[in-house]
C-alpha cells in the first residue's frame, strides 16, 4: 500500500455497517424512496434504475414477454438505523401486497485502507 491510500469511513472502527438491499418492481420505486426517506432521515443510497431478473413468481427482463423490470436500491447504515429501514419497506410492502419487494441486510465493512 501507498502512503496515498485514503480511510473511507473515519468512524468505522466504532460503527458496525449493514448493507440493505431493496429489490422491487419500477413502479414501487417513488413510493419506496419517499417512505425510507421519511423513515431514515438523511439517509445516503444508490439505485440501479432498470434490472432484468427472475424471482419466485414471474421474470422481469423488459421483453415482449416479460415486460416488466425492477430496480435496487442498496444502502449502508448503521445498526439502530435497521429498525428505520426495515418499518420503511414493511409499509410499502403492505400497500403494495402483489409486487414482490424483497429486502436484504447483510453485516458490511469499510475496509481500513484501499
């Protein structure tokens, strides 16, 4: 490693991070935003706008066949943020009974020098 290699994350030997992911269909995406940003205010995200997959009842892969596509949305947040997000998809989940949104936490890191 260089002398010029750069801490990421100045405070994640004191913090544990979680990587949520968030995998629905387009048209829940507004809906999902507006509530985790309600629910987890400030909270930082990146989404893949338009992906092609197969979930357990029907594919997604912008074809005349299967028209539809889904996004992701994945997040890193510490742990008492968890409980935000977790609320956050429960509730669009709800309104949305038939979309098949799915959410997936796993333990992340920064890793200390790249």
């Amino acid at each position: 490693m260089s002398d010029d290699t750069v801490n990421l994350h100045p405070d994640a030997a004191e913090e544990e991070l979680y990587r949520c992911e968030i995998i629905a269909n387009n048209s829940v995406e507004d809906d999902i935003v507006e509530v985790l940003e309600t629910a987890c205010p400030g909270i930082l995200y990146t989404i893949l706008p338009s992906v092609h997959g197969r979930g357990k009842n029907d594919r997604k892969l912008s074809s005349t066949t299967w028209p539809e596509t889904n996004f992701i949305l994945f997040t890193y947040v510490t742990k008492d943020k968890l409980d935000g997000v977790r609320m956050a998809v429960r509730a669009v989940k709800e309104r949305f009974r038939g979309e098949g949104i799915k959410l997936f936490i796993v333990k992340g890191f920064f890793p200390e020098q790249v």
